[in-house]
C-alpha cells in the first residue's frame, strides 16, 4: 500500500485535467461568450465573426497531427506551456491591440485555436497513456471529464463578469491572459514525462502485469508499433473513421441543437436545457465508459456509444410541443453516445498500439476526425434550408451511428508484424 499512495500517476490526472479546464474553458468557451459581445458591440462584423470562430476550431482539432510531433521530439511538458503560452499572448494581444479584422482572424482564430491544440486532448491522452496501463480507461475518463465542467462554469462565469461586473470585452481578455499564469506554472512544476523519470512504472507498480498480446482478444499490446507499422494495418483505419462517426453527430448537437429545438416553437431557456442535460450526463458517461474500458474489449464500450448515439436521434424524430420531454431523453443518450464513444476512441489506439506511436496515431486520428466533422452544422443548416425541418439531419445521424456500428464488428486486436509474417 505503500508504493500505491506514493504514486505520482493521479496526482498527474489532476494536473493534466487542471490543463484542460482552463485551456479548453477560457480558450473556447470563454472566446465564444467575448466574441458575442464583441460582435453585438461592433467591433467585428458578423462575416468576420464567422470566419474567426471557423478558423479557431479547424486550428484546435486541424493541427493536431502537427502538436503530435512536438509532444514527441519535445515532451507534454512543453505542449502545455506553448498551448497556454499562445492563449496568454493571443488574450493580451486582443486586450491591447486589435482593432482590425486580420488582427482577430490571426489572435481569436488562429492564435487561440493553436493554443488549445498544443493544451488540451493530445499532451493530456499522451500523459495518461504513458502513466497507466491497467487502469489507463478510468484515469483517461477523469481527465476528459474536464472539458464538460469546462462548458458549465466558463460561459455563465465570463458573462458574469461582462454582464454583472461592468468590465469590457479588452478588460476581460487581459483576465483571461492573467488567468493562463495558472497553467503554465502547473505545467512547469508538475507535469511529469514518464514514470522512470522519478523511479516509478505505470500504475504504480501492484496488481497483476498487463496482459500479454496472445490473441485478438487481448486488452492491450505488448508490442511496439511504428506508426509506418499501424498505418498498414486495417484496424487503424477502422479506428479513424469510427472517430469521425464519434465527432460528426457532437459537431452537429454543439452547434445545431437549440436552433433545432427553437424549431419546434420550444422557449430559448427549455431549448438551452437540453444542452445542459447533455453536459451534466457526460460526466457519468464518460466515467462508466472508462471503468469499462479497463474490463472489456474496446469495440463494446464503442459500439454502445454509438447504439446510445441511434436512440437519441430516434427520439428526436418524435420531439413535438406535446412531447418535450423527449428532448431531454435524447439529449441524456446523445451525452452517453458521445461520452462512451469519445473514450473509446482516445483510449483504444493506445491499447492496440503502444505508448511510442500513440502521440502521432492520435494526432492522425484528431486531424481527420475535427476536418470531416466540422461541415456538420453548414449540412444541418442546409437540410433545414431544404426541407424546413431538421428531420433530414437526425435521420443522417442515425445512419451514420449504423455505419459506425456494422464498423465496429470489425475492431479487434492486429497482429503484430511478426506475428503475421
């Protein structure tokens, strides 16, 4: 018991989790509540404004296989310290001195979207995976559970601030500079490459060793891929178009749901609670999703995602005045079908892959997954535009969840070169 409570390895989940809390909260939540108000204050033009927050998400997600390289010829230590180094210097520049359009195309969207590229899903799934392997599932769970308490406290706490407090839209931007102290001295103090570095193992050393790879149905691979090696293997590429299936249906929900709602003549605060219910039931989802990963095979927690991600569209086809209630229902599966499946896919490229490709496996699978989700609310609107109803958009979310089902039968376990010779 002794060498489990001296291990280092939880008090990095809360270090890696404090990274992604701020950087994701004050970088994309917060932009998004300031940027509203610099929109209905003028100073960017509603063209602009659309332009600026596009640019932030296809850098955040669009450059990851680039944030992968660093993190392995560099370290996490240091994707943290860029990743909120750029937010701090993107907030000041803001705070300061733009005044032109470019000036917020380069600060708010490429400038704030690097940053939390380099500070969020990359440098944290690369620490987790390095620091656990039996208990890699949960540990990765906890950590992402940080960006949903990152949308909950974030948007209502800048508004406060904007709304209650008095303080300008360049005021508040110097807070968020100020606030991104916080992450860098975390980083530099705490954040830890690999358990060797301060005489340790993964886990903490107690309990059983992690299994052998014998069979397709293993856990977790004793063997060290190349990325050149997994890139040839199939079940890669299952992978990355099941991380598409994950992330197209949340793009769609993010950013389409309250318009959706509103469709159906709901009141703009019933409309948002479904956003709330979504955002409250993903913590228990993606904590179940990560106790599950560490017991069974990879492609069960996956496929119930994506069976949770099917139901909740079905019911959305029956939301009526007279039926409200089952937007929360679908909003509650929608949660569960993006929490097991987001897990699920974060955590099983490192299980069949190793800990020396993953950084640059996830990077691949981050890239191709936020550039092929990011046309989901332009498809949605244009549905809308077409048909007058967001029928059509749920009904492709449900045939994408299929597709991503059928898919799944498929995951299991490659065999390692030398095995397959």
């Amino acid at each position: 018991m002794g060498t489990q409570a001296k291990f280092y390895g939880w008090k990095l989940v809360l270090v890696v989790w404090l990274q992604y809390f701020l950087n994701m909260g004050l970088g994309l939540y917060g932009s998004s509540v300031i940027g509203s108000v610099m929109l209905s204050e003028g100073a960017m033009t509603r063209n602009i404004h659309g332009i600026t927050f596009t640019l932030l998400v296809l850098f955040m997600g669009g450059i990851a296989i680039f944030v992968s390289l660093v993190v392995s010829k560099m370290g996490v230590k240091i994707s943290f310290v860029i990743g909120s180094s750029l937010i701090m210097l993107s907030s000041l520049f803001l705070a300061f001195v733009a005044s032109q359009p470019w000036h917020y195309l380069v600060a708010l969207g490429i400038g704030m979207g690097s940053g939390i590229a380099f500070g969020s899903v990359v440098a944290l799934a690369t620490t987790i995976s390095r620091w656990f392997t039996r208990m890699r599932g949960r540990a990765m769970a906890i950590a992402l559970t940080a960006s949903s308490f990152a949308g909950l406290i974030f948007a209502p706490a800048i508004n406060f601030l904007i709304q209650s407090v008095g303080l300008t839209w360049r005021q508040t931007w110097f807070i968020v500079a100020c606030a991104m102290v916080i992450p860098i001295a975390a980083a530099l103090l705490f954040v830890k490459e690999f358990p060797a570095d301060i005489g340790q193992v993964p886990d903490g050393g107690e309990g059983k060793a992690p299994e052998k790879n014998r069979s397709s149905d293993a856990l977790r691979t004793s063997y060290d891929w190349t990325p050149g090696q997994a890139y040839k293997t199939g079940v890669f590429w299952i992978i990355v178009i099941a991380s598409c299936i994950t992330q197209y249906p949340f793009a769609f929900f993010s950013t389409q749901w309250i318009p959706a709602m509103r469709s159906f003549n709901f009141d703009p605060q019933y409309a948002a609670l479904g956003v709330s219910v979504f955002t409250i039931m993903s913590f228990p989802a993606r904590l179940a999703a990560g106790a599950l990963l560490d017991k069974i095979r990879p492609k069960f927690v996956f496929i119930a995602g994506f069976v949770c991600t099917v139901i909740a569209y079905i019911l959305a086809l029956a939301i009526s005045p007279q039926t409200f209630f089952l937007a929360y229902a679908s909003a509650t599966f929608a949660a569960f079908g993006f929490g097991f499946s987001y897990v699920s896919y974060q955590t099983v490229t490192v299980q069949f892959y190793g800990i020396k490709a993953y950084p640059r496996l996830n990077g691949i699978v981050l890239t191709i997954a936020s550039v092929v989700s990011a046309p989901a609310s332009l498809v949605a609107s244009s549905l809308f535009g077409s048909f007058g109803s967001f029928t059509p958009a749920f009904v492709l979310n449900i045939f994408i969840g299929a597709i991503g089902i059928a898919l799944l039968f498929f995951l299991r376990m490659p065999k390692p070169p030398a095995a397959s010779a």
